[in-house]
C-alpha cells in the first residue's frame, strides 16, 4: 500500500516498523472551546486509516492527544473566570461528547499534556546538556541553528525564516526561529517545578514527549491538519533528532483545509461552525460522507448544497438497506463469487492507492446498482462490509427498525405535510399541535433545511 509522505513530498510504500504492527499518533484538540468543523476532517479520516489498517488485517495502536495546557486555555479561564483545569475539564468533556456524535471510534491511548510534565523537564534537560536548547530569564528555547535538517518536513529554509521574522521579534532569542520548550510562568498561570525555575512546557514539546512514551522509539505514523506542518511537527521533529538522534515517525500524513463557502475558515471572517452546531442539522454520517467523498490531502469546500447531496446520498443507500429487508436477512449464510470480489479489490485498491476514500465511496455505489439490478442480497452483505471500512452503516438495527411499515410511515408524512401547510399559513398553533400530538405518539419530528425527518422514540 501507498502513503504520501509529507517529509518526502511522495508516495511511498508503506512498510511498518513492526509488521503486522501499524503505531499512529494524531495531533488531537486543544481544548479551550468546542472544535469547529473542520477539525472533525482528521479526526473522520484517521478513524477511518485505522479502520481500514484493522481490515486489512493489522493490529492498530491510535494515540491521539488532549493539550489541557497552552495560552488559549490560560486566555479562556481568564474570559470565563475559571481555572485552567476546570476550562480543560469542559472541552475535554465536549470533545469526546462531539466525537460521540460523529460515530468516531476513541483512540487506544487520550494522554493530557499535564500528565507528562516530568517527562517533559526531562527531554528539555536532556536537549539543553545535548547544546540544542538554552535558557533566558526563565524561558528555554530550542536553537534551530543547530539542527541540521530543520526545515525538511514544512521545506522552509533557516535564511528565509530569519528574513521573514518581524522587527518586534522576542529579543531574546538567538535565532527567530528558535521556538519555546519552557515558559516561565506569570502571576496566577499553572506551573511548575524545574530546573529554570517555576513555569511550563511548550506544546512542541508535549507531542514529542507522550507519542515516544506511549509508541515508542520511531513509529509509524504521525498525522494531523496540514496547518500542523509548521512550526508544530518541524519543531517535533527538531527535538527528536537532537536528543536522540532518531527519527519520531517513518510517515508524516497531513489533511487539508476545509473552506467555508470558498474561504478559510476562520473566527474572523465569521464562519466559525461548531461540530455539535453543525450535528444539529445534519446527519453524522452525510458529514462523513462530505469529507470521504474528497481526497483527504484536497482542500474541501463546506457548503449547505454539498451536504444536503451527501445527505442524500447517504438515504439512498439506506433505502437500498431498507428494501432489502437488511435485518432480516443479516444472518443468514452468503457467498462472495468473482464478481464480488471483484468490487472488494477496487476498493482495496483504492485505500491503498493513499486512501482515496473518494473512489472507494463510488464502489460502494457500484455495490448499491449492482444489488439493484440483480437482487442478489451478497451484494448487501458487501456493501455493510465495506461500508463499516469508512465507518458508514455502524447502527443498522437503530436506523432500520425505526421505520415503521409503509402505511403508517405515510401518515406519518401526512401529518408532517399538513404541518408544514399549517406554518405557511402562520398557523403556529395547529403547527405545533401536530407536533406535540405526535410527540405524545413517541414519534419526534426534526426540521432539517432538507425537509422534516421523524424518530420513534425508543
Ligand atoms: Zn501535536
């Protein structure tokens, strides 16, 4: 299998360090506040690389990490008038919450940066006798000078970075590139003990220190937003390199942005969605097929027209589920002949062609026409099979028995279009009278900009 490596700026063959063995990390939230959408890119598709990794017969270790330590939780606990601990304990809590909601499979090991703070003192110690790190006032700070191959992942060069750094540059340091392994602490932040005095780690530093302690010497993967290229995983690579002279990870894998309406997202511009806003709407997995249905290394343009197509397109495989009366035949015996295989090969291939889970997606929607041409129910069976691959399809005795039969579904639909009729004509009380009747019913309408679905209540 293939995987473009950021620090080779190619595809390479993918050989693990330990075979049968794939060790991945992923630069996980900071949790100062809920995660916007386009966080929930790298977090939808490494749950899928280590899904598939698993279906192919690997065994998988996932470390994705909590920053609970770093300025923009310090800035938020003064906003809120809160402890640090308390800010990290809120988002920490959301983002599983979120990750929940989003159907994302946890990751084996959720170490927090301040479980590691003397791991930390350590590595700084240890690259400080090493003549990579020195200290001013309190502070400590790598010297990039000193690395030989800095800038290799993010394919900066040092005489750039010193001709681009501003004029207000920090004057204490040696080079403007030298970035912070410790911070002395100020009146009323966390901190603590070391050898510079009070104060605490860089988040550079964090992810160095919990990915080694808990992969490993150099392991297989390290992945995360492409916006991590630099400084973050160039400055982990520095550290690495310096205390031991080891590589942190064979392969470097970074996903693109994700624009809104054709810009960036951003605070600024005012396009900052929540995930869990976002969930509100939409169906968690019309938001995974949004992402898969791209090439993770592509930007992706999030619009409202996209993802009512990908709701869509994710009904209509239900719709393919329902007709076949899945739950019913779930358990009885199949057997894949050539022509199934052949659609599981083309999907295999394209997952190991760098997971192009976008071409992977159009096999299953060549599943999908080939069941409904011939009826034949393996198709069905591959089409689960595979599907849960990219995690689609994980809930299926949830989603499928929630239909009640066709008639009753239909007046179901009835009411729901008399309800919309009654709210054209401003007549919010019939409107809600239908809503509340049904509600009684333990059935649960929910306006989506699609129309209105409904949910029995379990
Ligand atoms: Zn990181």
């Amino acid at each position: 299998m293939k995987i473009y490596n950021t620090l080779t700026n190619k595809k390479e063959e993918f050989v693990p360090v330990e075979n049968g063995k794939v060790k991945m990390y992923v630069c996980g939230p900071t949790v100062y506040n809920y995660f916007h959408i386009g966080n929930a890119r790298p977090l939808i598709f490494f749950d899928v690389v280590k899904k598939y990794f698993e279906y192919i017969g690997n065994e998988v270790i996932l470390v994705r990490n909590i920053t609970d330590l770093d300025d923009k939780l310090i800035n938020r606990s003064l906003e809120e008038n809160i402890p640090v601990s308390v800010v990290a304990e809120k988002y920490t809590k959301a983002f599983f919450d979120d990750c929940k909601a989003l159907d994302i499979t946890p990751a084996d090991h959720h170490p927090k940066a301040t479980e590691y703070i003397n791991d930390m003192i350590n590595l700084i110690k240890e690259l400080e006798e090493k003549e990579f790190a020195y200290e001013v006032n309190g502070d400590v700070y790598f010297s990039v000078s000193n690395s030989k191959d800095y800038g290799k992942l993010s394919g900066k060069k040092l005489e750039d970075l010193q001709a681009g750094a501003r004029v207000e540059a920090n004057k204490q340091k040696k080079h403007p590139a030298d970035f912070t392994l410790w911070k002395k602490a100020k009146q009323g932040e966390p901190k603590w003990t070391s050898p510079w005095g009070e104060g605490r780690p860089g988040w550079h530093t964090e992810c160095v220190v919990m990915s080694r302690k808990l992969l490993g010497g150099t392991f297989d993967i390290h992945g995360g937003g492409i916006d991590l290229v630099f400084p973050h995983h160039e400055n982990e690579i520095a550290q690495a390199k310096a205390s031991n002279n080891q590589k942190l990870a064979n392969y470097w894998m970074h996903n693109g942005y994700l624009n809104i309406e054709g810009e960036k997202m951003s605070k600024s511009l005012d396009n900052f969605f929540t995930a869990r806003d976002i969930l509100k709407k939409y169906d968690p997995e019309a938001i995974r097929f949004f992402f898969l249905s791209k090439h993770y290394r592509s930007p992706i343009d999030f619009n409202e027209n996209i993802i009512i197509e990908s709701s869509q397109a994710v009904k209509n495989f239900y719709n393919t589920l329902k007709s076949a009366d899945y739950l019913n035949i779930k358990d009885k015996e199949f057997e894949y002949s050539e022509v199934h295989q052949q659609h599981k090969n083309s999907f295999i291939s394209a997952m190991n062609d760098d997971f192009n889970t976008a071409k992977a997606i159009s096999v299953l929607f060549d599943i999908t026409k080939a069941y409904n041409k011939t009826k034949d129910s393996a198709f069905i069976h591959l089409l689960i099979e595979l599907g849960n691959v990219l995690g689609f399809f994980t809930n299926m005795e949830e989603k499928l028995s929630n239909s009640l039969n066709d008639v009753s579904g239909e007046l179901v639909e009835l009411l729901i279009s008399y309800r919309n009729r009654f709210k054209k004509e401003k007549n919010w009380e019939m409107a809600d009278k239908i809503r509340n009747d049904l509600k009684e019913m333990g059935i649960t309408l929910k306006d989506t900009p699609e129309g209105t679905d409904w949910n029995i209540e379990k």
